[in-house]
C-alpha cells in the first residue's frame, strides 16, 4: 500500500511527501501556500499565470510568480494560447533571481473567458498544439533543468478521453509528470471524477501522474490511489477550510478536523500570513473567501459568518475571531 507520506521525484525535483496543492484562481497566494505547507503539502503551485501578462510585463501578473524559500518544491503554473508565447513566458520565469523547481502548464482550466482565448482546456480540443506547445517549454525549461509537467482535465466534453490520447505524446516531447482532473471541461466541477480515465492514462505512460478531483477525506484519496496507481493526489478544494485534511492523509486518517478554538486559531493564523503578504486592506478582501469554508462545518451560525464577513479591516476581525474562539 502506497504512503502518502512517502517522498517522491518529478525529473530531478523532490517533494516530500505524495500530497500535492493544486493551483486554485483567487486563492492559492504565497501566504495560503505557505499556511498549507504548515499543514504539511509536499508540492505547490501557483495561481495560473497568464503568460500574455508575463511578456507585457504587467505587474500584478508578475506578482503571482513571487514565492519564499519555505514554498519549495513549488511549481510555476503559466497558461496561453500559442507555443512561442508560453515558452517565451518560460523564459522570462526563468530569468528571474528566484526560480521555480518546475514549470507547469495548464491544459485543464474549463473557464470560458480562458478556454475563449484557445488556452486551457482549449488545448484539449487540438492535441497537436498541445504537443508542440509541451515540447517548446521543455525545450526552455532544459537549458535551465528545470522539469516541466502538464494539468489536464479528460477532454473537452463528456465522455472525452482526449487526456488518455494525450498523454503519450506530452511524454515523448519531454514532460517530467502530468496532474490529472478527471472531468471534462464543459462539467466543470458537476458530477463524479471519473478515474478510469486516471487509470488509464498512468497505464498510458511511464511517468508520474498525480491524480485530482473528489479527493475530499482520506478514505477516498487511498481509493483513487489504489484504483488508479498514481503516485500522487492533488488537493483543491477539498482543503480550502480544511487544512487538517493534508495532516490526516500524511497520517493515514490519525488526525482528525479539531475542534471551533483551534480552527478559529488556524484561521486567524492564516489572516497574519495574508497580512504580511498583501497588507491588511486586501487581506481582508482576500480572507472573506474562506471564513464560511473554515467556520460553518464547526457548527457557526450562518448570520454570525455573515457579519464576519462584513467586518471593514483585518484588526476588527482578527478581534472578531478571537472573541469567538474564545467562546
């Protein structure tokens, strides 16, 4: 039986352990990667970047590449539509003072105003650009070693295996690892993931493919594992408030979700990170994203996550939080 708590190789990166934060729009900063590194996550990945940002040198695009030290192994997650244009995104990651330990590219992302531009998911419905897009940023990421690894959903639309069809070829171009979604785009997140098409597409190739989707309790993170024979589960949303997931699947079920004082501590513990980041107005934009996740399965009222919510500053809910763990 597979651990999770075992390390494991992308090309010549190492994560610790088989616990992997997948890139996630609007939360997934250097202080939530860093807070879910405390919790034990192996490997993390940015927020998608826009590799048409990357080459305008638009400064907030350039802000999702910032990471410290303690992030490592981290991923850099850069989406586009043409080749030349994600490679030359590459590049200019690569150039920078502080670099990545690998570079990822998301064919996966089922947003329309992404998918509209032909990058994401899009590039499931042209496997040929795919390929040549996957062998343009490998051919980058070499002069540097850094390996390059590939986020794929199962296709375009239901019943889809464009991924198993895929995969070989994002192999044989270079690619270090794939990270599986096994849905199709057009479901976004409706319905099961489907890992026969998991399985299949590890049976496909013969590097590492990290398996993501419904990975929401241990139980069913060592299923997907056992049934697909990935080396890896990516966790998403099943951790946004539930930190204490990563913890349990690195003990195989050991720790459990505490109780209302320390997930009010955890959360406020994670606000002082986003503070540091972003500075407290934004951070308490930012932070109001994730109070319903952490606090409604610990029994808190809806009106009282409301007001929460609403409070104007971090101070005030910090205050907030603290009277209410309190309790």
């Amino acid at each position: 039986m597979l651990s999770l708590a075992a390390p494991f190789h992308i090309g010549c990166a190492e994560a610790p352990n088989r616990v992997v934060l997948a890139p996630m729009a609007g939360l997934t900063c250097s202080a939530y990667r860093r807070h879910l590194k405390s919790h034990g996550v192996g490997l993390v990945t940015t927020e998608m970047v826009s590799a048409y940002g990357l080459i305008h040198h638009n400064a907030r695009t350039t802000e999702y590449l910032d990471f410290t030290e303690e992030e490592r192994p981290i991923a850099v997650q850069l989406f586009g539509d043409k080749p030349e244009v994600v490679a030359r995104a590459a590049e200019l990651v690569l150039c920078r003072a502080m670099i990545p330990d690998m570079i990822d590219i998301n064919m996966g992302c089922p947003v329309r105003k992404v998918v509209k531009t032909g990058a994401g998911a899009a590039l499931l419905g042209d496997p040929d650009r795919a390929a040549e897009m996957a062998a343009a940023v490998v051919g980058v990421a070499a002069q540097s070693g850094i390996p390059v690894t590939v986020k794929l959903r199962s296709g375009l639309h239901t019943g889809d295996r464009t991924a198993v069809e895929l995969a070989p070829r994002l192999e044989q171009v270079g690619v270090a690892a794939l990270g599986v979604h096994p849905r199709a785009a057009g479901d976004f997140y409706r319905g099961a993931a489907d890992h026969t098409i998991t399985a299949a597409v590890v049976r496909s190739v013969g590097i590492p493919v990290m398996a993501s989707g419904d990975v929401t309790n241990v139980g069913s993170a060592l299923t997907i594992v056992e049934t697909t024979e990935a080396v890896a589960v990516m966790v998403a949303r099943g951790v946004a408030g539930n930190p204490w997931l990563v913890d349990a699947l690195l003990s195989d079920g050991a720790i459990a979700r505490p109780l209302l004082p320390e997930v009010v501590a955890d959360l406020r513990r994670l606000l002082g990170r986003v503070v540091e980041e972003q500075g407290p107005e934004r951070a308490t934009r930012w932070i109001r994203k994730v109070i319903g996740w952490y606090l409604r399965p610990s029994g808190v009222a809806a009106p009282t996550i409301e007001r929460l919510r609403m409070l104007p500053g971090a101070k005030e809910l910090d205050e907030a939080l603290e009277a209410l763990g309190a309790r």
